[in-house]
C-alpha cells in the first residue's frame, strides 16, 4: 500500500507541475464619437491578447491600424484590410500576438480622424 501512495503522489505532482496554456491577456478599446481609449495603447510584444472593440456610440466607427494587423500574428477573429468596423453599440474581439513596435491607429469614417479618432499602439 505505500508503494501505491507514493505512485499515486509522483503522479499528483507531476500532473499539477505540468504547464497549463495560459489565456490570453484581455484589453479593451472603447470607441465613441470622437475617440478611442485608452490612448496609448500599451501590449506586450509575442504575449497573446485578446482585444475587445466596444463601441459606445450609436453611429459606426472602426478602429484600422494596417501595420499593427499586418504584423501580428491572429489566433481568432479578423481584421480585414487592417481594420475591425463597428456597428452603432456593436463590440468585437480578436486574439492576436502582437510584433514589437509603434503603431497608429484611427478612425477611417469621414473626418473622424481629423476629429480625433487616432491613437497608438505601443507594443514592447
């Protein structure tokens, strides 16, 4: 029988020091008329993030960063063309591993950018 518990607390103990997939860190991004926050956008180069798009207007925006998109890797959801639109209230996610970099972000809609929908994403 100790012969049994000791098996069976080698095994416990390897299976709780096995790494566990960690998730993915969560930010988000609020879009309203004129703005996006946080501004800057801070993530962790090669670190997964999911970021979640959360639009607090009623009137469509979107959120095109081309470089940003075009240089990490996406686990789950799409930003085609280097942007995730946004209906009025409407939220989005997308799961990605970001590249070290700067990066700028706006609003394509009609002057929204002139407005002040531009941020950057600072990825270290």
């Amino acid at each position: 029988m100790t012969a049994f518990r000791l098996l069976s607390a080698g095994l416990l103990s390897i299976a709780l020091s096995s790494p566990v997939a960690a998730q993915p860190a969560v930010q988000t991004i609020y879009v309203w008329s004129f703005n996006f926050a946080p501004k800057p956008i801070h993530l962790r180069a090669g670190v997964p993030v999911t970021l979640n798009f959360v639009n607090r207007s009623g009137g469509g925006h979107d959120f095109t960063a081309k470089g940003f998109f075009a240089r990490s890797r996406i686990l789950s959801g799409a930003a085609p063309d280097g942007e995730i639109e946004l209906h009025g209230g409407e939220a989005r996610s997308i799961t990605l591993v970001p590249a070290a970099g700067t990066y700028k972000a706006h609003c394509s809609h009609f002057l929204h950018a002139q407005m002040g929908m531009q941020d950057l994403i600072v990825v270290d």
